[in-house]
C-alpha cells in the first residue's frame, strides 16, 4: 500500500474580488484562478461569505 498523497501550502495570497459576494460560486473560482494566472483543474472548499475560500489545483 502506497503513502497518502501529502499537500503543502505553496503561497497564500491575498485577493480583492472585483465581482460581488453573490457572483456564482463556479465563476468566481474560474475568474479567481484566471486573474492569479493559476487556471487550470481544481477543488475548492468554501465560499466567498466565508472567512476563508480555499483552492486546491490539481
């Protein structure tokens, strides 16, 4: 049996939304990635009410 994949923080940054609290949770994740350049597959946990909105690429 294999070991678990094993996830670490690359960078946290901070980011001012240009779109509202309730723009679409799924757009906002595409525009989020595009504007930080990061588009591409992901998972997110969260949402944009939250204190935190986390995004994991795959």
């Amino acid at each position: 049996m294999g070991r678990p994949n094993q996830f670490e923080t690359i960078e946290n940054r901070s980011f001012e939304p240009k779109f509202s609290l309730d723009f679409p949770p799924k757009e906002a994740e595409v525009a989020l990635l595009k504007n930080l350049g990061l588009d591409g597959p992901h998972n997110v946990r969260g949402n944009l009410q939250g204190a935190r909105f986390t995004v994991t690429r795959q």
